[in-house]
C-alpha cells in the first residue's frame, strides 16, 4: 500500500505544471514581518535558535558570515580583503571595483551578482547549505564618463539578505538612493543589517541614518567606513542606539543573544 501512495505522488509531481513544480523558496524573514506577533513556548524558542553565526569585518564593505553547517559568505566580494579560508559564496554589486570581481577564484563554488544582464533585474532566491539567500534590487548611479543619457541605472546593484540560524542578516550594498515602501516591504524583518555611512560616495549621512532607523534591526554593522566621524552617524539614527566599539574584528551571534535596545557594533580589529 506505501508503495501505491508513492508511485501515485511521483505521478501528480511529473505533471504539476511548471510554475508550480519550481515554487520560488520561502522567506522566514518576510513571513515573519508579515504575520501577526504570536506566542511562542520559550524551551520551542531557545531550542530553534541556540545556534550562532560567526561574523567578520574584512574591510570596506566585505563581511564574512560563517553559519553554523559551515558554509562561508562574503558580501560585495572583490578579492582585496580576504580573512581566513576562501568563501564558499560570494555576493557582489557593482557600483565600484572594489565591490566586485568579474574573474573570481575558480574555487568558490557560488558567486552570486547583484546586477542582472540585458537590463533586467537580477533575481536571487537560493538557499545553499544551512543559508537562503535573496536580493532586493536598487538602482546606481551610471559610470562616470558613461553618456547613455539617463543618471541612474535601474536595479542596477542588490540589497542582499542571508537567512541562517534565525537570523536575518542584511547588507545595504553600495547604496545610492532613499527606500520606498516597496523596498522596506521586500526587505522584511532584519536582525542584522550593514550600513554604508562614508556620507558622499554612496548616500549621505541624513539618508542612510532615516533607512537605519526606519529598519529598526536589532545589531548595525557600519561599513564603507573611510573618515566618517563615528559621532556623526550616532548623532542622526538617534539616542535610542546603543554602541559597542571592540578592538576585534570577529563577533558570535545567535537568536537568543540579540541585544534588547538597538546596538551598533564597531570592529576595528581590521
């Protein structure tokens, strides 16, 4: 009898139409800002969450995420700031060389671009080992010496968010312009979230300080750092943040370790 309920559910799967047979993956992050807030047994809670997520500042706007199945991430990978081992997935945007490499190392498995080709936007839903990956597309600001007649190039880089163990971790990317409903609603919930805060090359200070606020993630992590003065960031997202500068350039998280008042974290082992 289980072997004539297996053969029948093989039989539907085979003609399932297309769209249906590759159902894009689910978001936890975008489920979860959705619903509504609901209870949840606290031994469920700890359980489902205990595992943490080791990340490390490698300069500029590179990121290494570490999940705990040990699968490797880095964000706006160009190959000039490496920590450790060679990532196993690698995002890029392409708003500057130094956010992306058209010749990566042969050996990373999964390279993933923010930026699509013939002018269509790129659409990223994966999940790779113990990690679901997605984008939300922005649009850049064209080359300069670039005359195609148009300021900007729409869904020209990606906001790219990693779901793992939990948490929902995003990395603005080099972001170019303010966020609309629509982009705030694709992003969903963010635990963690990395900022570009240099103020000129990207967006200014008050802009990227109203999208920070707006996101209201637990943990802040500033990158595309140059000569900003630190003050000057803490000053516009508000007191309602706390700061935690460490001398490291590595920090462990877990869902159960997020601070209780907004916290922006400085590694400034680089």
């Amino acid at each position: 009898m289980r072997r004539l309920v297996s053969t029948a559910l093989a039989l539907f799967g085979a003609f399932l139409p297309p769209a249906l047979a590759q159902q894009p993956q689910r978001s936890e992050c975008l489920a979860m800002a959705q619903s509504a807030p609901r209870a949840m047994p606290v031994a469920f809670r700890q359980a489902a969450s205990s595992a943490e997520v080791e990340i490390t500042y490698a300069g500029h706007s590179t990121y290494f995420i570490d999940t705990p199945g040990g699968l490797r991430i880095a964000t706006d990978y160009s190959g000039a700031y490496q920590v450790g081992r060679l990532p196993d997935l690698v995002t890029m945007n392409r708003a500057h060389s130094t956010h992306y490499s058209l010749f990566p190392d042969k050996r990373i498995p999964h390279v993933l671009h923010g930026w699509g080709e013939d002018g269509k936007p790129a659409i990223v839903s994966e999940r790779i080992s113990d990690a679901f990956i997605r984008n939300v597309t922005t649009d850049i600001r064209r080359y300069f010496g670039d005359d195609a007649g148009t300021d900007m190039i729409r869904d020209g880089n990606s906001i790219f968010i990693f779901e793992v163990a939990g948490l929902c971790i995003g990395h603005l990317g080099h972001l170019h312009h303010k966020l609309d409903d629509s982009h705030f609603a694709q992003i969903g919930r963010l635990d963690i979230v990395m900022v570009p805060i240099d103020g000129t090359y990207t967006m200014s200070l008050d802009g990227v300080s109203e999208i920070t606020r707006r996101l209201r993630a637990s943990v802040v992590l500033p990158m595309h750092r140059f000569a900003t003065p630190l003050d000057d960031f803490m000053r516009r997202i508000g007191q309602q943040f706390e700061i935690d500068r460490r001398t490291e350039r590595s920090f462990r998280m877990s869902r159960d370790a997020l601070p209780s008042k907004p916290t922006v974290i400085i590694l400034d082992g680089v």
